[in-house]
C-alpha cells in the first residue's frame, strides 16, 4: 500500500451554522490522504495506474460547494466520495480546516479529521 496527500487545497465555502456564513462565506482549506495500490504506475508511467489527483481535487471542490452548517458533514462527503471514486483505495483521510472562524477569540483556524 502506497500514499498519495494532496494538501493545501484552497476553496472558498459557505458552510457554518451561522447565518452571516451563509451569506459572506469563508475561506477553507482540504487536506487528502489516499492509501492505495498504485504500484504498477511504477512501471508504467501510466495515469491509468495510478490516482488521479485532478479527480480527487474536483471531489473537494464540488463537495466544498455544497452548503453544510457543519465541517464535519462536508468532510464525511469528500471521504465517502473518494473512497467510492476507484476501487484501489483502501483508505483515506480529509482534514478540512476553515480559517478564522467566527467563535469569539483568537483563533487561526479549526479543523476536523475524518479517517475512513
């Protein structure tokens, strides 16, 4: 079993159980890790063989579009649909952190980790 992280994947949100988030938005970021077979890409040096991580950069960004009050619900969405996208992934992970969230303080960022 090999990884494959796309990190760092910036998309613009409208989830959140306020009001105000529904209307103004935010900026979120994604994190992927997929664990898979994707050894015979090694030999290859085929897009066949292996992930494509356009593809799961496109599963989060139409998951990030539809509105959720919770981070939590959308994340378990990217992670159902990844793990439905090919049938070598034998596991993944999303963090989706959502940056400077509205809870009264100092606070860069929150995030969830969803593992499945």
């Amino acid at each position: 079993m090999h990884k494959i992280e796309v990190s760092g994947i910036k998309v613009f949100a409208y989830h959140g159980c306020l009001d105000e988030e529904a209307k103004i938005g935010s900026d979120y970021i994604v994190d992927l890790v997929v664990d898979a077979d994707y050894s015979k890409s090694f030999e290859t040096d085929d897009l066949a063989d292996t992930i494509d991580y356009v593809l799961l950069n496109r599963i989060v960004k139409e998951e990030m579009a539809k509105r959720s009050k919770l981070i939590e619900h959308v994340g378990h969405r990217i992670l159902k649909r990844i793990l439905e996208s090919d049938r070598r992934i034998a596991k993944a992970s999303v963090k989706v952190r959502k940056q400077i969230p509205p809870i009264n303080g100092d606070v860069d960022e929150v995030a969830v980790l969803i593992e499945g």
